[in-house]
C-alpha cells in the first residue's frame, strides 16, 4: 500500500509568493495532520482534519496560513504571502482512528529567501 | 512544561553492540500513548514503536524494544544489534487521551560506528 505522499518535495520561492503544499494521506485513514519542522521549535502540529473537518487549527502561527482537505484524499496547506520564517520542512501524516499511529509522508522542504 | 524530554542530544555506539536512547515524560493523565519515530538523513519520518499506558507489556518491534517505567514516566527505546542503518535522529513522541496531537521530543542522534 502507498504511504502517504507530499508534494512538492522541495519548494524554493520569494519572500511574498503564494506557496502550496500538497498532501495524499493514506486510503481509509480519516485523520490527517500538518506539521512543520524547525530547528528552532521541533515538531509542531499546524492542524488536523478528521473526516476531512478540521479539527484544531491552534497550531497555524498566522492568518497567513490556512489548510483545507477537500476530501478524503487530499489536502493543502498554503502560505500567502510566504516570509523568510517560514523555511522548515512540512510533514503530513494521516492515521486510522483517533488512537492510532501516525504515519508520517517525506515531508516538503521549504526555503523562502 | 516540558512534556517531553530527551536529554542526550547525541549518543554514539558500535555496530552490533545495543544502545538504549532515554526519554521521560510529563503528563496528569492516565490515559496516554508513546511513540518512537527515527527520522534518517534523507528526511522522513519512520514509525518505530508503540506503547499505550495500560500495556502491561513493554512493547517490542523486532530490534526495537521500549522500557517503560511508569512511575518513572520514563519510555526509553533500546535497540538490539546496532546496524550502520540505524544512524539517525530519533524523536520519542506522547499523545495524551483526549488529543489527537502527537508532542515531540527534541530527539537524539544515533552515529552507528563500524
């Protein structure tokens, strides 16, 4: 079976471009989650649908940010307009039930010069 | 509060020998889960193991075993039989009952030696 899958994997752009992250979870799973990387700050939740409503979105650092998962197989997380701050690698993940593991997709490099 | 502490940044071990890789926790709730993830150079996030506060048995994933203290709240991963592959960041991970957000450690990077 297919993990889940990211899209891009890379993204470089200027400061004040749109950008848009693409997420495929993993079939039948009706959790999905945003993460973002930093070295500063770890592993972070951005914010999770279920049942493709997001959930909790206390996670997203600004209005600049904003997610939606149009359904059960796909979901975006973009950044309008993209700052310098924003560089980190984005993780999607998807899981089963509530209690279940989260299975994590390559994640997206983002640098935004 | 720190609910997740890993204190060894980076641990070194030689091939084949076993290295455990500490991790304690925080948290008021007796319902909860605990996660190991090892994330490689190239990136990803790869799911090791698994153990829920109830378990009456540490949890073991072939070389991956979990020593789970709970009144120590502690959660440390043991890997059996260093391979030069197992060189990578790993982050212990809690998710408390009730919440579906995964709270990550700052992870400890293994160097696996010949």
């Amino acid at each position: 079976d297919a993990g889940v899958i990211q899209s891009p994997r890379h993204e470089v752009t200027e400061m004040g471009q749109e950008v848009t992250l693409r997420c495929k979870p993993i079939s039948g799973h009706d959790y999905l989650f945003w993460y973002r990387q930093t070295m500063m700050r770890g592993l972070e939740l951005l914010i999770y649908f279920n049942n493709n409503v997001p959930i909790d979105d206390s996670g997203m650092p600004e209005d600049r940010f904003s997610a939606k998962m149009p359904n059960a197989s796909f979901s975006t997380l973009k950044i309008q307009p993209s700052e310098p701050r924003d560089s980190a690698v984005y993780f999607c993940a998807s899981s089963l039930a509530a209690t279940d593991t989260q299975y994590f997709g390559p994640g997206t490099r983002l640098t935004v010069l | 509060a720190q609910k997740i502490t890993q204190t060894q940044p980076g641990m070194f071990v030689q091939e084949k020998e076993a290295v455990t890789l500490d991790c304690t926790y925080d948290t008021s709730d007796p319902s909860y889960g605990l996660f190991w993830y090892k994330q490689p150079s190239s990136g990803e996030m790869i799911f090791l193991i698994y153990q829920g506060s109830y378990d009456q048995q540490n949890a073991t994933e072939g070389r991956y075993s979990l020593n789970f203290q709970k009144a120590r709240k502690s959660a440390n991963l043991v890997i059996s039989a260093s391979q030069l592959g197992d060189s990578a960041m790993y982050f212990c991970a809690m998710r408390e009952k009730g919440f579906q957000k995964l709270v990550f450690g700052t992870g400890t990077r293994l160097l696996v030696s010949p």
